[in-house]
C-alpha cells in the first residue's frame, strides 16, 4: 500500500502569464477559495495586463458619436488601424454595429472587412485619428503600438495576407425593381477560438465602406506579447 502523499498548489489566482522553461517542474495554481484555478487563453492574457481594447465611437450626453467610412474600400485609408513595431499581435474579438447607412437602391452595398498586415506595420504620424487603446486589466499597461481610425491619408500600402473578417450587405430585390429590402440590422461579431499569433512589425487593419458612407460604432479586442514570450 503506498504511502499517503500531500498534493500542494500554488495560491495565484492571477495566473500571471509566464514562460517557463521546457522541462521546468511548476506548481498547479489554485484559487484563494482553495479551487484548483484555470483560465482560457483570453482570460489569462487579460488578467496578466496583455490585452486591449480599441473603441470606436462614443456616447455624449444626448446622442451616439459614430465614425464614418468610405463609399469604397481603399486599401491605403483604412478605417481601423492597429499597430505594432516588435512583439506578437494576437486579434481577440471584432465588434462593430453600422449605426446608419441608407441604403435606397437596389445596388447599394456596405462591406466590413479586417485583415491581418504580416509584412509590415503602419508607421507613425499618418494622416488619421489617434486612438488610445485601453488595457483590459484596469490600471495595466499602455498599449507598446499604435491605433488609428479613420485614415484621410496613405498609411503605406498595407499587404492583404490574413483575411480575419468579412461581411457584405445588399438590399433584397426583385429583377424588376428598382429598390429593395434595406437588411434591419448590420452588425458583425467574431471572437478568435483558435489564436493567430503574428509577428511585429505587424498591422490589424480593417474597412467599413459603403455606398452611402456608413457610420459605425464598435470595438476591436487584441493581445500584445513582448517579443521573448515566443519563440519560432
């Protein structure tokens, strides 16, 4: 019969993201409450101070402050821009509602789309909107890169190489009309269950056009790890 053993956890029920060693022996992380503590990859990077949020739009004291995209999609004047110049950009979760957009004819269109830049990033002091993108851990770091929105200016001719999101909206018609059916409500939502991990310089980029310059209200969720927390 064997001996009767004491099993120990470590109390941290922060579960700090730290890269350990291969081969390193650890303790299991246990909550304050003594439950054996784990957490998604969302969460840990979170709690560990690694993860943002880019807001776009805002509310004042008797209306919805929306931003206003493009008629067209313009690969150089993006409206969402996220920006690293070393580290990992690691996209969370994309949310933007179109707030207004008047669609009266048959063949208006509204688009949103985000890519993934992984040849480069986008340089500072281009011709857009500065937004400041806030830690998800409240009090944590500022964000190591750059955001913008709404870009009047080239931001360098970004490189299409991951498709992250796309969503395309036209009115419902009949071959005789000359309108349509304008779709009730335009959102988009997508939380990243599996992790892509791209490397700085790296830009998240994303497009909110249509034919009638819709405006729109959301936000974008992202991870930014210093360069030695990976390795490749």
């Amino acid at each position: 019969m064997s001996e009767l053993q004491n099993i120990k956890a470590k109390v941290d029920q922060l579960g700090a993201v730290i890269p350990y060693t291969n081969g390193n022996l650890e303790y299991p992380t246990m909550s304050s409450l003594g439950q054996l503590f784990t957490a998604d990859w969302q969460t840990r990077l979170a709690m560990a101070g690694l993860a943002y949020t880019l807001d776009l739009g805002e509310v004042a004291a008797t209306a919805y402050t929306a931003l206003t995209g493009n008629a067209a999609p313009d690969l150089d004047q993006p409206e969402v821009i996220v920006a690293i110049d070393s580290g990992w950009l690691i996209p969370m979760e994309i949310d933007i509602a179109v707030s207004v957009n008047d669609d009266d004819a048959y063949d208006d269109v509204t688009d949103i789309m985000f890519i993934a830049d992984r040849a480069a990033t986008v340089a500072a002091g281009i011709t857009a909107t500065v937004e400041t993108a806030l830690n998800l851990l409240d009090g944590g770091d500022a964000f190591g890169g750059r955001c913008y929105s709404i870009a009047t200016g080239s931001c360098g001719s970004p490189t299409s190489n991951d498709v992250l999101l796309y969503r395309r909206w036209m009115p419902i018609q009949l071959a005789t009309e000359t309108g349509g059916t304008e779709a009730q409500n335009k959102h988009v939502y997508k939380s990243f269950t599996t992790p892509r991990f791209l490397k700085g310089p790296c830009a998240i980029i994303g497009y909110v056009t249509g034919t009638n310059t819709p405006t729109f209200i959301g936000n974008v969720v992202f991870a930014h790890l210093p360069a030695g927390m990976l390795s490749v």
